[in-house]
C-alpha cells in the first residue's frame, strides 16, 4: 500500500492515473479505520479503477476542549485495511502541508450546519467542509464517498458540492453496526467494557422511534418523546440532542413527512457518540 505525505507527489500520482482515462474515487477519513470505512472504500473500488483514502486527523474541525489530542492513529494498521477493502492509495498529509502559515480560507456552511452537530461543536463543519473541499481540489476524484453515520455531514457536503460547483458526485453509503447495533466508530474504542454494553442504547432507541414511525405515527414531538424516553432509562447515557429534521436542509419538522433524519448525540461516560436513522414516508390520513 503506497503512502503518500504531500499534496504535491499526490498531484502527479492522480495526474498520470487521469492521463491513462481512469476514473478516480475518493474517500475521506480521519484513520484508526474499520469496516464502516471499509465500506465505503469497497463501494469507491467496485465504482471507479482507483481508489484514494485520505487518512487526516483534522485539526480545524476541533473544538478546544474536544478529542484532537487523544483521537485514535495507527497508520500500519490503516495500510491492511485500505489493502484489504480494495483502495490503491493512502494520502496521509502532516498538518503543516494542509494548513501551512496564515492559513486563513474557509469553506463556510448556514442551514444545513444550524442545529444538531452544528449547534454544539461550532467551528466543527467548517473545518469538515474546508478539508473536504481542499481534498476536492487536491485529488480531483470523479466520486466521493461518506457515511450516513454523519448523516449531517453528508447533507451538508452536499450542499456546498452543489453551491459552490465542485465537479464531484457524491456517494452515500449506509450505516455499518456492530452485531448488537451499536454503529461502528473510532470513538468506539474510548469505551469502558460497561459503556460498551450501555451504548448499544442509542441504537436500541433509535429503533424504538422508527417502529413507532412505522406504525403510523407522524408527529415528529411524540417519536422525540419515545426516543429520550429510551435514552434516558440508561444510568450511563446523558443526552446531547435528540431531533428530527428534514433530510435536505437540516432544519426542524413538526410531522414526519418525506425524507426526514431523526439523529440522536448520547454521551456515554465521557464519549459522545452519534446514531441516526432516515426514513421516507408519505403522510398518512
Ligand atoms: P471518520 O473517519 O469518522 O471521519 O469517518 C470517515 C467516513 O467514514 C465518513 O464519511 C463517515 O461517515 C464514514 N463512517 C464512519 N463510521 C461509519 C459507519 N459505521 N458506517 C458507515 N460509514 C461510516
């Protein structure tokens, strides 16, 4: 597996792919990868003849008092995976090479990023959507590949994709789960073995709430209700948010109609883990 520091050998290796006519899949990620990233990885190999991973503990999408310093890296571990999933490449920059001094442009999102993740780490998706913009133009990959765990995210890269005009088509891929339905996660791996067993509580919620959907509940208050209801009936679990929101701008709803993302942010112990459902509906009378 080759590993790539600089923007520039980068250039030249995507160039000569480019000049041969091969199309070029990106995905990006933070490292310590597991079979959520695999996924994407995979889906970008089986649509595309090469694959990039971005392997990037971005700084500017911290907050002060968040995780920067102790998230998870083993890079070696990372080179099996990407080797594994099928990814040709892994573009591993230091931080100096992707925000050299007087760094100061930025990527800037409204809507999408106003409540859910956005409302309590606020300076996190402007640092999402910068390095992913920044990849963007590095790369140049025909298509990228993102997770509906960060289901705003997705919404989000989306929107300044389409705003700003990068040339680039957008891949979902779904949520990957542990057996018991606890969603994959780096952060996973901050979890005491009895947290371990208590975050399988957002999942176990979450499903609650569709159930209730399925049923033929519609407002959106009452399937909220259920949700923390759930939640808090773990001792570990304190709640960040709980809310249902309209898929394409990420902003409330007070039924349950067309696509809508009913998102939980739970902090098990002192790890905040995210979980999310979509679910397209037509009113019912
Ligand atoms: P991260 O390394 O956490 O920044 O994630 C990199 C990409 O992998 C993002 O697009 C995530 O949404 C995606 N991802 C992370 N965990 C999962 C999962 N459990 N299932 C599917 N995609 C995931």
């Amino acid at each position: 597996m080759i590993v790539i520091k600089t923007i520039q050998e980068i250039r030249d290796r995507v160039g000569a792919w480019k000049k041969e006519g091969l199309s070029i899949g990106l995905v990006p990620t933070m490292g310590y990868l597991h079979e959520g990233h695999q996924s994407l990885i995979r889906k970008s190999a089986e649509q595309n003849d090469r694959t990039v991973v971005s392997v990037f503990v971005n700084p500017i999408q911290f907050g002060p008092n968040e995780d920067l310093e102790t998230y998870p890296r083993d890079l070696e571990r990372d080179r099996a995976a990407v080797e594994e999933a099928g990814g040709d490449l892994i573009f591993n920059p230091e931080p100096a090479e992707m925000y050299p001094d007087h760094f100061t442009s930025f990527i800037d999102t409204t809507e999408t990023t106003e409540l859910l993740c956005g409302a309590v780490r606020p300076v996190h998706f402007r640092g999402v959507c910068t390095v992913v913009g920044k990849l963007f133009n590095i790369v140049c990959p025909d298509r990228a590949y993102f997770g509906l765990k960060d289901a705003q995210q997705f919404a989000t890269i989306r929107r300044f994709v389409r705003d700003l005009n990068f040339p680039v088509e957008i891949v979902a891929c779904p949520i990957v789960r542990e057996s018991d339905g606890l969603a994959k996660s780096s952060r996973n791996t901050y979890l005491s073995p009895a947290e371990r067993k208590a975050a399988v509580i957002l999942s176990k919620s979450l499903n609650l709430g569709r159930q209730a959907i399925e049923e033929g509940e519609r407002d959106a208050g009452k399937v909220i209700d259920i949700i923390t209801a759930s939640l808090k009936s773990e001792p570990l679990a304190r709640i960040d948010y709980v809310e249902a929101v309209d898929f394409g701008n990420i902003q409330r709803v007070g039924r349950i109609q067309g696509e809508t993302l009913v998102a939980v942010a739970v902090y098990i112990g002192k790890t905040r883990l995210i979980d999310n459902f979509l679910i397209n509906t037509e009113e019912k009378q």
